[in-house]
C-alpha cells in the first residue's frame, strides 16, 4: 500500500517511498519500507527497510526502532527477536518495529550511511526530494511518528564510545510530557536513568517525536561496536518494559535489582572533549566517582619522543559514564562524558 496522508497540511510534497505492510489491519505483518535508489548496480532499485506491524485492535501505538546508527547493534539484534516472537494476542493496541532505521548504514556496519554519509540522528526533520538518508527521515517525520503515542530508540556507543548502560529523557518545555518521558526511561530497566544533554539537538528524531508531543526514550547500552549477553538482556527485558509501561502488553516490567541510579547532564561542562591529536590513556573506569580537577585522561603526542602528555581533568563532580572507544584522538573527539548524581 502506499504511504498514508500526512497529517500536517503544511507539508503536502508526496514522499517517494512505499510500505508493503497495512497499519491499520490486525495480525502480524512483516514488510518493508521501500525507498527507490538509483544507482550503477541497479538502475531501478530500492532500499528495502525491513518493517513489522504487530497490531491487536484499539489501543496505544509504539514505534521502536534500532539501526538509527549502523554500528549500535543491541537496538538491532533486540528488535529483530522481538519481530521474530511477538504475536498479536499478546498486545493491545499496536507495535510498529523498524530494526535497522538506516539501513544501508546497518549494512555497512558504519555509523553513517555510505550512501550520502547521512547521519539519520542528525538528518530531522528530512526531506522528501533530499538525499537518501534525508528522505528516511522525512518518512519517519510525516508518516510514523504521527501513528505512534510512545516511541524508543535504542542506542549504544557504536564503534567509537563506551557508555554506562542508561536509559534516558530529556528536558522539555512540556513538564507533563516531561515525566512522562521521565518516567518510561525508569521503567525501561537499566541500572541507570539520565536526563540528557545533546551537544546538537536541532535534528535528532529525538527532538523531532518529542515535538509531536509523543512520549519518547533513549538508550545507551555500551558500545565499541559490538554486544555482550549483559546488553543484550538489557535491551531485550528493556522492549518489553516499555511496552508494559505503554499499556500496550500485560503486566509489570521487571526492574534492575540494584537500586536505580539517577543521573543528569545539565549542560556541555559534562563532555570532556580533546584540543589535541595523540593516543588517549584514560586514567579512570566507567562507573567511577569523580571530584572536579580529578585527572581523567592523558593524550600523547606521538610524532616524536621527549613530550610531556596533555592533561585533562574533570569540570565538575559526578560519575563518569562515557569514554572515547578507540585510543587514537583528535581534536574535538569527546573523551569522557560526566554526569551528575542524583541524590534522593
């Protein structure tokens, strides 16, 4: 079927891509989106994005997606198994699973698609008549995000960040939909819950839901572009969390044991970012306490002996809860990411 009317007036330009599944019908479906994409292997292709409705009558609609960035593989591989097992009966209202959001980037096993390099994270509110990546996004904009009530994105730190697991919201102007936000990224599961704070806000698909004034939440579980079987339960038990949270599967979801760790990014002094080139040597853990002018990291100069490393020391208290994956740096890398905690 084609893609249904968008619900803003505003934006009448048609989108170029198609859906093969029927939101609107009850059962399982499994489809794709499909995106025509010319090129020297194949004049009259499509990108083909794997979809699967799972819909059971009335209800709430969450929209759960992975693949957003190609390297973050808890988001995918959870997703995938979800597609694979849930079954209508077992809902109340609708699913709509995109497991690999973009999907040439997937593909690649890249952070960005190898198409037109789009960064899908950063590419909102998109296009219809853009780049590839920019047309995905438009589709997400003016089609999908408008169906759904609650939506969650799961990330990790991809090839080049390991993150503490959390879940995460943000600030919004909204402070109804603020907690309510607030409130799903606790009940996801993780040991840890953050408020984030986004270096560039602007085009995320995050800020683009949380604008519809949908209820959206956010992971980070881990990272260096892999998964373990400790992320994985994570996401796993974290899927069916939030759809317990969103009324739309049956019964409570199962929290972490340990007691919940608040966490908050208040502003941009929580990034530790590099003003050098060299080998980065981190001298703290994840999950470790910091004080402010606590030494983080050494960068090392590595173009010749006989210089002394570059010092770089924590702006403020709190637990450090991101680091920079791969040793080498460069200017501008993020090295360590701060977050304060919560108390109470």
């Amino acid at each position: 079927m084609q893609a249904r009317t968008p619900a803003s007036t505003a934006e009448t330009r048609a989108t170029t891509l198609s859906v093969t599944v029927d939101f609107d019908r009850d059962g399982v479906q499994h489809g794709f989106l499909k995106l025509p994409y010319s090129h020297d292997q194949s004049a009259w292709g499509c990108i083909m994005i794997p979809i699967s409705v799972v819909k059971n009558g009335a209800g709430p609609t969450a929209l759960l997606t992975g693949g957003n960035h190609g390297d973050e593989y808890e988001g995918i591989t959870s997703l995938l198994k979800l597609a694979n097992e849930l079954c209508a009966q077992e809902v109340s209202g609708r699913v709509i699973i995109v497991p690999a959001m973009n999907y040439p980037a997937v593909q690649n096993g890249s952070r960005t698609s190898p198409i037109d390099k789009g960064n899908m994270n950063r590419s909102f509110p998109g296009s219809p008549n853009g780049s590839m990546t920019e047309r995905i996004a438009d589709y997400f904009q003016r089609y999908l995000i408008p169906m759904c009530d609650y939506a969650l994105d799961i990330h990790s730190g991809g090839k080049t960040l390991d993150i503490l697991p959390f879940a995460a919201a943000h600030r919004l102007p909204d402070p109804q939909q603020e907690a309510k936000c607030i409130e799903g990224a606790r009940l996801f599961g993780t040991a840890a819950s953050m408020i984030l704070f986004e270096l560039d806000a602007a085009s995320l698909y995050d800020t683009a839901v949380e604008a519809q004034g949908k209820v959206f939440v956010t992971t980070e579980l881990r990272g260096g572009g892999t998964s373990t079987p400790q992320t994985m339960a994570i996401a796993d038990r974290g899927v069916r969390n939030f759809l317990k949270f969103a009324g739309i599967l049956d019964g409570q979801p199962e929290l972490a044991q340990e007691p919940l760790l608040q966490l908050d990014m208040p502003d941009a002094s929580c990034y530790v970012q590099s003003t050098h080139r060299g080998i980065l040597e981190l001298t703290r853990s994840l999950g470790d306490r910091l004080q402010r002018g606590d030494l983080v990291a050494r960068v090392h100069a590595f173009e010749r002996t006989g210089r002394p490393a570059v010092e770089y020391r924590a702006e403020r208290d709190g637990l450090l809860v991101a680091r920079r994956f791969p040793a080498l740096v460069d200017i501008g890398d993020t090295l360590a990411v701060i977050a304060d905690i919560v108390e109470g």
